[in-house]
C-alpha cells in the first residue's frame, strides 16, 4: 500500500490515521502538484495504490481501508451526512485558502465572500450537530477533526463561540495517532 500527499493536507491526515489505525503496513510518499498533475487523473492528494487497485480520492480510500480492516466507514446516513457537511466547509476552506495566496479574497470578489459565509454558517451547523462528546473514532468526527486542526494550523478560522467543535478537537488530541499525524511545514 502506498499513499500520496503531503504532510499538511487535512484529507491526506485523515487517511494516514486510518491507516495507522488499521495495523496495515503502508508506505507514504510525499506528492507536490507536478505529482499530482502526472499521476492522477483529478491533480490532487491524496491518491494511493495497493497492487492493481489505485484509488484518487480521501473517501474511497477511507471507505477501502475500513472495509479491508474490517472496520466500518460510517455507520449511517446522519453520520455520512456530518461527513459532507465536513467536507463542503473544508472544500470551500481551502480553495478560499488558495485564492488568497494567490492574491484574491472574499473583499475583491463577491462569490468568495460567499464562499467565506459558508464557511460560517458550515461551522455553526457543524458546532450544532457535533457534541465535546462526539465518537471520534467515527469518520464524520475524525474528518472534522482533520479539518479543524488544519484550519487553525493556517489561520483560516478560529473556534471562539464554538464549544462543542472545541470540545471535538481537544478530545481528538487525545489520541496518539492523531497527534503523529499533526500538520507541519517539514
């Protein structure tokens, strides 16, 4: 098994914890965008291989790996449901993220302050829906978590006013894989 990405990528993190959580013996190799671009077919991290099966998204990689361990990827439609909210908020995060790099933001153009309102409204619903409580061993709970950490790591975001997304990153913290896989710039 073999995935591609970068170490500060909150979709390549979520599946190296699945990974790392599964036992299974994996390498990782980091991907830069020229790598991306040549080896797969959305230009993207992560993407991985495992003999004949190669694989170009974070959720079917999630879903390959949980299967192949026996494990569940989730559990229901209400916690699949979390897991897209997730995924919009982080989507539209880091595109935001990367436009600004690139010199455009949310007060240039209109459709990126929408965007930025929907980052908003996304954590508000995602701090209603989640609990400092919620199963972080749930993929719903560990893709929040990812995003999370990675959008206070480039100060894209801050949790005040949201406990219980507070909560769901401390209690993610708690975890030893996890925390290995926290984002950094080496």
């Amino acid at each position: 098994m073999i995935l591609y990405g970068s170490y500060t990528s909150p979709f390549v993190r979520h599946c190296r914890v699945a990974l790392a959580q599964s036992g299974f013996d994996f390498e990782f190799v980091e991907a830069d965008y020229a790598m991306s671009a040549e080896r797969s077919p959305t230009a993207k991290v992560p993407f991985f291989s495992d003999g004949d099966i190669m694989l170009t998204d974070s959720s079917s990689i999630l879903k390959f790996v949980r299967e192949k361990s026996g494990k569940p990827y989730l559990k229901d439609i209400q916690d699949y449901e979390l897991f897209t909210i997730t995924n919009t908020v982080l989507d539209t995060s880091i595109n935001l993220f990367l436009l600004e790099n690139e010199g455009f933001g949310p007060g240039q153009i209109n459709y990126l302050s929408r965007q930025q309102n929907r980052i908003e409204s996304g954590l508000n619903e995602l701090n209603t829906r989640f609990s400092a409580e919620s199963d972080v061993s749930l993929d719903s709970s560990l893709r929040c978590a990812c995003f999370l950490d990675w959008a206070l790591f480039r100060d894209r975001i801050t949790l005040d006013g949201l406990d219980n997304l507070q909560g769901l990153l401390d209690q993610a913290n708690q975890d030893e894989v996890f925390t290995s896989t926290a984002p950094n710039l080496t």
